[in-house]
C-alpha cells in the first residue's frame, strides 16, 4: 500500500503533461494549429516532427527557411495559390490568417 503513496505523485503529473506541440499554446495558436490540421495536414507535415504526406509539401515547420513566415499574411487573405501542383487554392478571414500565423511562427525550426 505504502508503494502506491509513493508512485501516485508521480503518477498523476506524468498523466497532467501535455503534448510538446501543445505545451505553451495560446488560444491563437491552438486555433491555429486546428487550422493546419483541417486544411494543410492531408499533404504538409504540420508539427515539429511529423513528416509530409505529398512529397512535393515542404514540412510547415520550415517556410521561414525560405521567406519570413509573416510574408503569408496577405496570400493567405487574398487566395494562396502557389505551393505544391496539388495545392488548392485557400482563403482565410483576417482572424483565421492570425491564427494561422501564430501557429506557424511557434512551430518554426530556424
């Protein structure tokens, strides 16, 4: 009995962790990263680790290797379509792009 009191804690803070992509998330973000995950992840990777499922769609989590990640605002809001052959063309409200930018800008690996 005395082992379960001692194992508990530690127990129940392992059980109270969260996720390493979700850990300090804002609101935004967290909306954000629902955004990716509804209109980007069937062809982006859009975490920190995962891999892309379109070989032709860099990982999210590298655009700011090729331009400022804030450069997608206005695209994003007006009608991205460039990317990948595949890409559908996207539009976000002004709060979504927000969002989407903030995610974006928390998962970047420089």
């Amino acid at each position: 009995m005395r082992i379960g009191f001692l194992f508990f804690p530690a127990l129940l803070m392992a059980a109270c962790q969260t996720p390493p992509d979700t850990a300090a998330e804002t609101p935004q973000i967290a909306e954000g990263r629902f955004l990716a995950e509804v209109h980007c992840s069937a062809c982006h990777a859009i975490g920190r680790g995962d891999a892309s499922k379109h070989a032709e769609a860099p990982p999210l989590r590298e655009l700011s290797r090729s331009y400022p990640v804030s450069a997608l605002e206005e695209p994003l809001a007006e009608g991205i379509m460039v990317g990948h052959p595949e890409m559908p063309e996207y539009r976000f409200r002004p709060e979504d792009v927000a969002s989407l930018v903030a995610y974006l800008e928390s998962i970047q690996q420089r």
